[in-house]
C-alpha cells in the first residue's frame, strides 16, 4: 500500500454531491482539507468506530460537516478546523485544536560556517470555544 507524505486529502469539494471517503482514504488520511463547503452535502465517513481525522474547512463562505450516512455528525464553520472521531454511531468533536503559528526567515548576511542560518520561530495561542 503506498502512503501518502503528508497524510492530507485535499480539494474536497461539497458545492454539488455529497464527498464519500473511500475506505482506502479513510485509512490513510488523516487530515481533510474542504475547498468548497455546502450547507446541504457533507464528508460522508465510515461508521468504524475510533476513526479520527481533522476537518480543515478553507472556504470563507459555508460550513462542512463529516457524518456518517443518515446521522447529523460534526459542522465545521467556515475557515475554521476540528477534530473528530467515531464514536461507533456518529462523529463528534473530541480534544482541543491549538493553533501554532511558526515563520522561517533565512538569515541576509553570509556566514562563514558551513551550514545555513536561520531563525524559526513560533507562537501557541488558545481560546476557550463557545
């Protein structure tokens, strides 16, 4: 079975039909990035209980929702994240999302070491949700 590098299943689009992860999908995938949510279609997922990904819903207008076929499952506003799992019936929400926002900048002036310099540097911000 061939693995995916970075585990993320991109460009998922709602705006016509409902998104059926394939089982394969549902195996390897572990984060699903919605380009175009919908307030009618979802991510329809397997009923396989303890099943978790995070939802990354990129579109600035409508929600994205990840159920299992027939039940309600987990709505994910716009331009916002979550992470679920099955609980054997449904998804729900589980555990806390912190966001970390890091940025690389190459040193300007030359070095006389033989390996790059540079300067990471991050910040980790939490706020209770509603």
């Amino acid at each position: 079975m061939k693995i995916p590098i970075d585990f993320t299943l991109s460009n998922i689009t709602l705006t016509s039909a409902n998104y059926t992860l394939t089982d394969y999908e549902a195996e390897t995938y572990r984060y699903l990035k919605v380009a175009a949510g919908s307030n009618t279609y979802a991510i329809i997922a397997p009923n396989e209980k303890n099943y978790n990904f995070i939802v990354i819903n990129d579109d600035y207008v409508n929600d994205a929702t990840i159920k299992v076929s027939g039940q309600t499952g987990v709505t994910v506003q716009e331009s916002t994240s979550k992470r679920v799992r099955c609980n054997g019936t449904d998804y729900e929400e589980y555990g806390v999302l912190i966001p970390v926002i890091a940025s690389y900048s190459p040193s300007s002036s030359p070095s006389s070491s033989t390996s790059p310099s540079s300067s990471v540097s991050a910040s980790i911000s939490s706020s209770p949700s509603a």
